[in-house]
C-alpha cells in the first residue's frame, strides 16, 4: 500500500508539473515548487514536514550553483560584449580555411558557448556563417548545423555553462571531473552531430543566407585572440588541476611539494576562486585595458545577472523536488523498482530527461527535474566520481533530444536560418536527436568500461 502511495505521488507529481508549465503556462520555477509539495501531500508527509523539506531542498543547493552560475554570467558577459566571439570564429576560419570552414565553426562554437549563453553566442556569430555561405554559394547549413552543434554540446555538457553546473550539484559530482567527462564525450559527439551531419543535411538541403542589414565589425576593433582563448582557459584548467591533484590518480606522487600544491589548488582551483580570478582578469584586461569605461563594465556585469537569477532559481526548486524524493522515500522506492527490473541508473537519467525535455520542450527544465529524479537513486548504490560525472552527461544527453516546436532555440534557429518549420525539423531537430544519442552512447560505454 506505501509503495502503491509512492509511484502515485512521483507520477501525479510530474505530471502536475508537466500540466502547470504546459496547458497554465507557469513559470517553472513555480511549477517545480508546488509539484515538489504534491509529492509531499500525496506521500502523507505532515505539512511542517514539507515545507522543511522546501526549505532544506533549496538553501542545501544554492550555496554552490548561486555562487558559480552568478560569477559565469558576469564573465561571460564581459568576453561577449569585447567581441570576443567573432575574433575566434573569424581567426579559425582564416587559420584553416574556407574549405575546413565547417571544422572551424564547430570549434568556434565548443570554445565560444564555455562563457557564453547559447542563444547570445548564435547570434553573435550568424553575421559569419552568412558571410560564409554568400562566399562559397554552399548550403548554409554546411555552416550553421556545425557551429549550432558545438555551441550546444559545450551548454549542455561542460561547466561552467549553468545546466550541467545545476546537475552537477543535484547529484553530487566533482565538477572537475564533469568538466573532463564533457570533453571526452563532448568532442566526437560535436564531430558526429556537427560535421558529418552538417555535410549530410546540407547535401540534400540547399539554404541561402537571408537578407541581413548587420555590418560586421571591423578586426581591429575586435580583442586578440590569444587572450580570449586564454581567459575563456584560465578557470577551466585552475579547476581540472584542483581535481588531478586532489583525486586518486595521483595518490604515487610522493614529492614533498605535493601537500603544498594541493593546498593551494585547493583553494584558487575551486570553482569559486577560479571564476572569481577569471572575472578579475577579464575586467581589467577586456575592460579597462581596451578603454572600456568603469561604468559600462558595472552596467555590463548587473545586466547579467537577470538570466543568470531564472537559472539559480530554477535550480533550487530542482533540488526541492529532489530532496522531496529523499524525504518521501520516494526515491528509494524508484532504486528498489529499477534494481529488480534490471535498469541501469545511466538509462534511467537518460530516459527520465529525454521523455521530459520532448513533452514541455525547455533543456534546462529537462536536466534539473531529471537530476532531480535521479539523484535519491545515487544513494543505494556506490560510483566513482567519473561515473557520477558521466550519469550528468547522460542527463544533459537526455536533455538535448529532439528540439521541436514547444523550444524557443527551434524558433531562434527558424528565424535566423530562414527556415521553414519542416526545414528545421530536417536539420535542427534531427542534429539535436543525433546529439543527444550519440552523446548517450559514448558516455554509456565509458560508464561502463570504467
């Protein structure tokens, strides 16, 4: 009867989340609140019960994503408002050529999306891939599915864009190793879905680039490249070297520097530390270096923080609904169920994200209510710190499926490609299912040789 009351609580609570945000229109910060209450309700919990689970649920998961996802956005902010963006994607197209123009703009976009939003770095960069097209006279989407892909993989797969810096922290893994997961299953997955797809749907998709009124900017009025590149590396490597030199890897080290090492990565190799450096740099040396006014960069860095407020917020009510599973049982109950129909827990992460992300359409919402789900799972079972970062990847996987027409990135692609909605069902939404497989796959075979 207690387990019968546990399924019905999980899957009317979902499900009331899925009717708030769909047919009411809630905003999912709201929706993920008073669905994490239903399960409570539904569960039996008393009501100082549930709203202590709230509480706990949010303040225990925003000490760490506040923080990190608040100094992400300023840092980016900076880089894209330097113009950045165009000055790696136009010194990679000029490095390698027009003919590897495709590779270029993958790369571009792998490099571009670490400190940049999706949505801002797509439309930053369109002026080059439309430049590219009336160049060659080649499909734009031999352009676009490239650069589209690579932006997408590293806002969806590396920290410290904000969704996998979310899961991250639901589920309990080492954002170092999130970080080197993302890379090692984020490559050949931009190469498949990118490249080969991009080549595949522009040789049966002829694309012109549509009228554009935007001037591009000038070079010179655009940052060193070396130096965007450096400071989009600095808090990457800062937080890769504090997990190195604080994980097991290295337990045969025995110099007598190592405690010394360790100690001071520790320290700037922290997330917090190496985002508040790389913010520090990024202010003084694209800022007032450039001849960028001290106001400007202040009005710069508080603008960002309002897209930054909904990812925070909608992350904390992500970790309410998770912790409401704990506290219900809910969660263990699902484990117990999953261990006797023999489903591993990476499929699980995958499918609970994918099934979401298609039925209501947001990647974010995706990702945070599959971490959520999947998270009171973790605690039944023992995983490597790589095996925790890879169920992240499997989410973010899941997440990324099939983006259609209740996803506002279908519409932006539409609008800016001048596509028309079958069009972008071909080439975007095909490239975000080959995505989100391909990414599944390999961080599955990992998992599982690891």
């Amino acid at each position: 009867m207690i387990e019968w009351q546990l399924i019905k609580a999980v899957g009317l609570g979902i499900a009331l989340l899925l009717v708030l945000i769909l047919y009411f229109r809630l905003q999912a910060f709201l929706a993920l609140l008073i669905s994490s209450i239903a399960v409570g309700l539904i569960a039996g919990q008393a009501p100082e019960a549930i709203m202590t689970t709230v509480k706990n649920g949010m303040g225990g998961t925003l000490g760490f994503v506040a923080t990190v996802v608040g100094l992400g956005a300023m840092f980016g902010a900076i880089l894209e408002h330097s113009g950045g963006a165009k000055a790696i994607a136009n010194s990679m197209i000029r490095q390698m050529g027009e003919r590897r123009a495709p590779l270029a703009m993958v790369i571009s976009g792998f490099v571009i999306a670490i400190p940049v939003f999706f949505d801002v770095a797509f439309i930053i960069l369109i002026p080059v891939i439309y430049a590219l097209q009336r160049r060659t006279g080649k499909s734009l989407l031999l352009y676009a599915i490239p650069l589209l892909a690579g932006l997408a993989i590293t806002h969806a797969f590396i920290p410290p864009t904000p969704g996998p810096i979310a899961v991250a922290e639901i589920v309990g893994a080492n954002l170092g190793w999130v970080i080197l997961c993302g890379l090692i299953v984020g490559i050949p997955t931009a190469l498949v879905s990118g490249l080969w797809f991009g080549k595949f749907i522009a040789d049966r998709l002829h694309i012109a680039a549509p009228a554009s009124e935007e001037e591009p900017q000038e070079a010179g009025e655009l940052p060193p490249v070396g130096l965007m590149l450096g400071m989009i590396a600095i808090p990457i490597l800062l937080i890769l070297a504090n997990t190195l030199l604080n994980s097991p890897l290295l337990d045969n080290w025995t110099s007598p520097s190592k405690p010394k090492l360790q100690s001071l990565f520790q320290l700037i190799g922290h997330p917090f530390s190496a985002l508040i450096i790389a913010n520090l740099l990024a202010w003084y040396f694209l800022g007032i270096r450039r001849g960028m006014d001290k106001n400007t960069l202040f009005d710069i860095s508080t603008k960002s923080m309002a897209p930054a407020g909904t990812i925070i917020l909608l992350t904390g009510a992500g970790g309410v609904f998770k912790q409401m599973l704990i506290d219900t049982g809910t969660g263990k109950m699902l484990a117990e169920s999953m261990a006797e129909a023999g489903i591993p827990i990476i499929i699980f992460a995958f499918l609970s994200a994918a099934i979401i992300r298609v039925i209501q359409g947001s990647a974010t919402v995706a990702m945070i209510t599959g971490a959520g789900m999947v998270a009171p799972l973790l605690a039944t079972a023992a995983f490597s710190p790589i095996q925790l970062a890879l169920i992240v990847i499997a989410i973010a996987s899941g997440a990324s499926i099939f983006s259609h027409v209740n996803d506002s990135g279908f519409w932006l692609v539409s609008q800016y490609l001048g596509l028309s909605e079958k069009e972008t069902f071909r080439s975007w939404s095909v490239m975000t299912t080959v995505l989100a497989l391909t990414g599944f796959v390999l961080a599955v075979v990992v998992f599982f040789v690891v």
